[in-house]
C-alpha cells in the first residue's frame, strides 16, 4: 500500500474512534424517575393484550398498571422490586424479560452456547481444510512428474 | 333489503365445496400419475400429470371464487360468511375476508400453492419428462394433497348454517380499517407457500441423486420469487401494524411475526450461500439442508400459528388444526433428515475454502450469523411453552430478549455485508482490502459524524448507523465499476441486483435504528386551542369531532401538526367489538414522522382530549428500503446474457482493484 493509503486509512480509524466514543459519553444513563418508569413500562407486558406492553396499550388493566410503576417508582422501589410485585399482582408473564434463574436462564445461555459452539466448529474445519491442501501430492502426481521429465 | 331464496345460498356453497373437492382430487390424480410414471420409468406419462395440475387448480379457482361470491352476495348461510363479514364491510375488506379467517386462509393457501404448481408445469413443460422434474412436481403435489384435504375435512372453509342470520359478526374491526389489510397477507402467502417450489426441487435433486448445480439453476427464480415476495409481505405486516394498532411500533416479536420471520431468515442465508455452490461447487449438504428447514419453518410457523398454542394478536386463525400440522411438519422433518442422510456422502463437497478472507468466508459468516439468528428467534418463541410443558411455569419472552441478543448479531451482519463485497473469492490479500475497503470505510465514518451532528448517541446506535455507511459505500462502489465494465447491465444479475438489495438493507437498518433509538414522546391532555411541543414539533389541538358511521361511534380529534398541515387520529367504537379501536394518524415525512393517537374516547359532552403524540426519525426510510431491496432482488433475477447453462458461471468476471 502506498503512504497515501496509510495516511487515509489513519484518519478513517481516527475518525471514527472519535465519533463512538463521543456517542458514548453523550449517551447518559437513564436517571430521572419519569425514565426509569418509562423503561419499566416498556418491558413490561399487557396481561390482557397478546404481545403489546403497558406502555403502547390502551387496555384499562394497562394504564392501570402505568400508573402503579409511577407509584412505585416516586416511592423509591427499585426495578427489581417492581418487577417482582408486579409478577406477584399479574402474574409472572407481564414480565417481557425472561428471568436470569432458573430453567428460564436457558433461554440467555444456550445462544451463547450455540454460537460459541458453531464458531468453533467453523474454524476447525478451515483448519481440516487449510491441512488437508498442504498433503495433496500423491504417487500418482510424482509419476506424472517423472515421466514427464524423462521426456524433456 | 330483499330477501334471497334459500337455492341460491346452497348452491354457491356447494359450488365451493365441490371445487375442493375438485382440487383434492386434481393433486391425488397428478400425484399418482407421476408415482406410477416414475416408478414403471415411463417418462412419457408423466406429461398426464400436467392436467390433473390444471384440474387442480381449477378446482380451487372455483372454490375461491365461490367464497368471494358468498362474502361479496352477504350470503350468511355460508358460516365463514356469517361468522367474519357484514353487511356494511366495505368491498374491498369483503374480498379481503376471504383470508381473514383460518379457514379462508387455508383455501388462500391452497389456492396460491396450486398457482404455483401450475406456472412450474408450465415453465417447465418441456422438461417434464425429466425424472428430476418430476419428482420436484411430486413432491409439490404431496403438498397440495395435504392443504386440499385439510380443506375437505377439518378446515371446510364451506359449512352452511341451517338457520341463516340476518347479518353477519364480521372480522376482527382491526383488519378491517387498513387497505394495507387487502394486500399483506397475500404478498405474505406468495412468499411462504412460494418456498415449496424450491423444496419440492431439493427433495427431487436428493432423491434422483443429481446433486450437481443444474438444480440449483431451475429454481433461481423462483426462490427469489418467493424470497422478494416474503420481504415485501413481512415490511408491509410492519407497515400495517405502524398503521393501524396505534402504538407507534411497527415489530412486536409477536410469535406470529416470528412464524413469517423465521423461513425468511433461513431463506436469506440459502440465497447467500447458493452463490457460494454456483461458483465453487461448496457447501451442497448445507444448501439443501437450508431449503428443506426453510420449507419445514413455513410449516412449523403455521403450526404455531394456527393451533392456538401460543397467544398472539393474530390470534383469530386459531383453530384444532393443531395435530395434524404438527404431524404433517414431522413427516418433512424426518423425510428431509433421510434424504440428507441417505446422500450425504455424494453429497460432499469437492472444493475447499483456502482462506477465511474471502468472498465464500464471508459467505459463511454471513450464514452462521443467519442461522444463529433464526434459532435465537425459533428458541425465544417456543421458549415459553417449553417452560410450561416442563413445569407448569408461565412466562414471557419479549421485546428486551430479542433485543439484547440479536442486535448484536445485527451489527455484526452489517459489517460482513460491508466487508463481502471487497474480498475476492478464493483469498484476499491484506494489500487488496487496505485499497478496496478504504472508500467504504471513510463513507462509514463520515455517516457517523453526520449521525452525531444531527444529535444521535449511544454506542450501539452510532455504530449500526456507520456500518450502515460503510455497506453503502461498499455497495456503491461495487455497483460504480460494475456499471463501469458492463454499462448499465452492470446493476443486473446477482451481484448487481444483490448490491441494489444491500442499500436498501442499509436504508432499512439507518430507519429502524434511528426509529427505534431516538424516538421521543408525550401524552397531552388538551382542549381545543390547547398546544403541545414533542421533540421541537409544535402540535394544536382543533376540535373534535364525535358522529356515527353506520353503527360505529368515531370520535376524531383535528389536530395541527405544525409545517406538516392537519391531521386527524381517531377512536371508535363498534357494537360488535368490547373495546375502542384507536386510529392513529401520521405525518410522515423523510426526515421524522410525527404519530399521533388518541388514548380513550372522550367523556360525554366534555371536549378534553388525551392525545399521545410519538416523534420517530427516519421511519419513511424503513419502506423506502423495503422498495429498494424489492427493486434490487428484481435486477437480481434478471438473466445475464451468455450465461444460460448452469456451469457458465465463471463467465462473472470479478473486477480488479480499483
């Protein structure tokens, strides 16, 4: 590659670092009540309406319980606290979030698994594949070679 | 109102039930016609199956027409009539009825597999006496067999009421307010019913032994047929869901969402790494092995959705139908693990991938991600029923789940779809990519400081955006020296047409990020005259207004969406329906969308309204790329010239530096 090259690919890198650490520090965490709420709300299911959350519903029982997750949030509960009563009152499901124990931590761990397992599988064979290349000369080849150097 | 002899009702019921009848039988008779022709080696006969094609599918074309003659005549002897239209349904949504239900949707089904079968017979007419061709119609056939007879007897879409009502209940009022409704389904249907074509092939090429890529020719098209079909079904569910359920969203992880996205997922990565076998002759056992479980998903995903297993908004097509889903989807199952397993060894590949660095290296990134994808989404579906099979327990899987695990896998398909374009097959030098990568590479980051100047944040958000750049860029600059060479043919075929998809893939990735991340929303408690400011949009609330449509109370609220010009949510109430259907209204433009909806019907008398008001960038985007990526498969299935035999691939010259 020519210097050019490197000097461009230098700024492109640079560049870039830049601009997503920026974006990270510009990202400030959720920390006002109205939005943890809102996150609560957003993970959280409509008993009553197949699929949707709390927040996008417009069920009764889902504005009853946004207005609970505001209670509960003002009175200073945690997230978890409120996920937990809220799965008391409703029912585990209204959590949108599977839970991390238990059998349903099978859920989070066997992707991981799979995709650790399948890269691993995929780089093995190109290693069978790359090892194989190296040892292709058979008898065959050599007698080609030789006959045809007795004939030159 | 005039009252309708009770002759007529039962004649265009019975005319329904007849052309299944009809239908059932045309598949049973080309089915054994080729079974017979096949096994006595008699390949002239098997020209005789391409009646019992026609027969078919004229039966169901009489079935079909049948049924909407019955919603379109309001005739409420017919039960499916009675029980999903009225009399005041509008046309259009009486026509859409007829896959409104499960029963139509299966004779929808039917019908757009039978109108497969028909265009394969005759495209391929000439090579019917082809025993690979014949196997491919077979199998297809077996197909039809199970979806007529689920017609004639469990899922008769024809019952009659003895006592016929005087108006109908009518559907669900949430398919019945969109035109999107009218077409959705069917684009949905020509897809999912359109990878039978491509399966019926595999099963043929494994059973006849011809593994060669002849196979892989015949059905090119028609996988991208069904492919191109499926995308724009599933962008245009999305669409309506946008439209329509009010809540700003556009993909719910529903299970039924899941059930259309699952074959599109494991049909993507078949039409990724079929180039891979045209070109180097690799990964046989895996391509077919990705056709078969895309066909057998269809099958499972309609299972899951038409047995009342799992909960969902769609759930107005659950039925009993359950079993025998389930039994048809092991019998693909453990036909298509044999078949592999019987010819797996001829099976193997001759090639070898030489280096990770590669375009066929890319090829498999992209499919291990796909395939990761697809059971990421197949586990986090089923989960919950697994979990309550096992013990007792319920619980979700949503929106956060599906999130934190695939957008990851997002990103990463981003970057190799950025990365593919600029490796060459075989292996690629360091050298080569440092030259070829670096345009791509400056697009990205420029995109991304473009992204923050116009105040996006987040790590996640920033980087999807610029790997969305840098796939432009790499698209474009393949698309640039292909045009260069080839002129405007250049855009065509494979790689031109697949680079058009790309864009409109980044297109699609930019609205969903940007939508998703940077939404900001507000709820308003307003009277007339009242303002209300979301995410520097100023919106005034006009009037409201509250009259009767037919039996329906809707309730509008005028509101002036600043710039933008007046618009109008609204909220109604049907009698035959418990609860309010909100309407939301949107003001789209290219930049942002502002989504108004209205939360509850006003109190009586009172002119306080509550409105939410959602402002999502770049939604537009998402169904720009949607059109670009269907125009894009479109110049894909454009033929090159020259290259009509199936091993004149080489003839794809690949471009030298640059």
């Amino acid at each position: 590659m020519k210097v050019r090259h490197w000097v461009s690919w230098f700024c492109v890198v640079v560049v870039s670092s830049l601009a997503l650490v920026a974006a990270m520090v510009a990202d400030d965490p959720p920390a006002t009540e109205a939005e943890r709420a809102y996150e609560i709300k957003e993970t959280m299911l409509c008993p009553v309406c197949d699929g949707q959350n709390v927040l996008e519903s417009n069920a009764p029982v889902a504005s009853a319980i946004r207005a609970q997750v505001d209670q509960l949030v003002s009175e200073g509960r945690s997230d978890a606290e409120i996920r937990a009563w809220m799965a008391r009152q409703y029912g585990k499901d209204v959590n949108a979030t599977p839970p991390r124990t238990g059998i349903a931590s099978l859920v989070w761990v066997i992707p991981v698994f799979v995709a650790i397992a399948s890269a691993a599988l995929m780089i093995s064979v190109f290693r069978k594949w790359r090892v194989g290349r190296g040892a292709e000369v058979s008898d065959d080849d050599l007698e080609i070679v030789a006959s045809l150097r007795e004939q030159s | 109102m005039f009252v309708r002899g009770p002759g007529s009702c039962v004649v265009i019921a019975l005319l329904g039930t007849f052309g299944i009848a009809i239908g059932f039988i045309g598949a049973l008779g080309g089915a054994m016609t080729l079974i017979s022709a096949l096994a006595l080696k008699r390949e002239a006969r098997h020209r005789r199956a391409i009646a019992w094609i026609f027969l078919m599918a004229g039966g169901c074309l009489l079935a079909v027409l049948a049924m909407e003659i019955g919603l379109l005549r309001d005739d409420f002897s017919m039960q499916y009539v009675a029980s999903n239209s009225t009399r005041s349904t509008p046309v259009l949504y009486k026509i859409a009825t007829l896959w409104g239900a499960l029963e139509g949707s299966l004779l929808l089904w039917a019908f757009v597999l039978s109108g497969y079968v028909t265009a394969v017979a005759i495209s391929f007419r000439r090579q019917i006496q082809d025993r690979l061709v014949a196997w491919a119609l077979l199998t297809i056939l077996v197909v039809c067999i199970f979806f007529f007879g689920l017609l004639v007897g469990p899922a008769d879409p024809f019952g009659t009421l003895s006592i016929a009502p005087l108006d109908g209940d009518g559907l669900n009022p949430l398919l019945r307010n969109h035109p999107l409704m009218a077409i959705h389904p069917v684009m949905l249907y020509l897809g999912y019913v359109g990878f039978t074509v491509p399966f019926g092939f595999a099963v043929a090429a494994l059973v006849t032994g011809r593994l060669g890529e002849g196979w892989l020719v015949l059905t090119r098209i028609w996988t991208l047929i069904a492919w191109v079909s499926l995308t724009v079904g599933i962008l245009l569910g999305a669409w309506w869901s946008y439209e329509v359920l009010g809540w700003g969203g556009y993909w719910a992880w529903d299970p039924v969402e899941n059930a259309s996205f699952l074959p599109w997922l494991t049909g993507t990565a078949f039409i990724h790494s079929v180039l891979v076998q045209e070109r180097r002759g690799m990964l046989r056992v895996w391509n077919l092995s990705l056709l078969l479980t895309t066909f057998a998903l269809t099958i499972f995903g309609t299972f899951l959705t038409r047995s009342g297993v799992i909960d969902s908004v769609h759930e107005f097509s659950a039925s009993s139908l359950g079993p025998l889903l389930l039994g048809f989807f092991g019998f693909i199952l453990v036909v298509s693990v044999a078949l592999v397993g019987w010819r797996g060894d001829e099976l193997r590949s001759p090639g070898s991938i030489d280096s990770p660095l590669s375009r066929e290296g890319a090829f498999l990134a992209n499919n291990l991600l796909f395939t990761l994808f697809a059971f990421i989404v197949l586990l986090g579906t089923v989960f919950p029923l697994i979990v309550e099979a096992i013990n007792d327990d319920q619980l979700a899987v949503g929106r956060p789940y599906f999130d934190r695990m695939l957008l990851p896998i997002g990103i990463a398909l981003l970057l190799v779809m950025g990365i593919a374009p600029v490796l060459t097959w075989r292996s690629t030098a360091a050298q080569t990519i440092g030259t070829r990568a670096l345009m791509p590479a400056a697009t990205g980051a420029t995109v991304m400081v473009l992204a923050l100047i116009f105040g996006a944040q987040g790590l996640g958000p920033v980087l999807g955006i610029g790997l969305g750049g840098f796939v432009v860029g790499s698209s474009v600059r393949h698309l640039f020296l292909a045009v260069r060479r080839n002129g405007w043919a250049g855009i065509t075929g494979r790689s031109g047409g697949g680079m058009v998809a790309h864009i409109g893939v980044a297109l699609l990735a930019f609205g969903f990020i940007a939508s998703t991340s940077f939404s900001e929303e507000g709820e308003f408690q307003l009277r007339p005259g009242d303002r209300g400011s979301v995410a520097g949009h100023e919106i005034t609330f006009v009037e409201v207004i509250d009259e009767m449509d037919g039996p329906n109370r809707v309730v509008r609220a005028r509101v002036n969406v600043e710039g933008r010009g007046v618009y109008a949510p609204a909220i109604t109430q049907y009698p035959t329906f418990g609860r309010p259907i909100a309407t939301p209204s949107v003001a789209t433009s290219f930049v942002d969308d502002v989504y108004l909806s209205l939360i509850a019907i006003p109190e009586e008398g009172s002119d306080l309204v509550v409105i939410r008001v959602l402002v999502e960038p770049l939604v537009a985007w998402i169904w720009l790329g949607g059109l670009v990526i269907a125009g894009g498969t479109l110049l894909a299935m454009v033929p090159r010239r020259g290259r009509f035999s199936a091993f004149a691939d080489e003839a794809e010259t690949e471009e030298v530096g640059l």
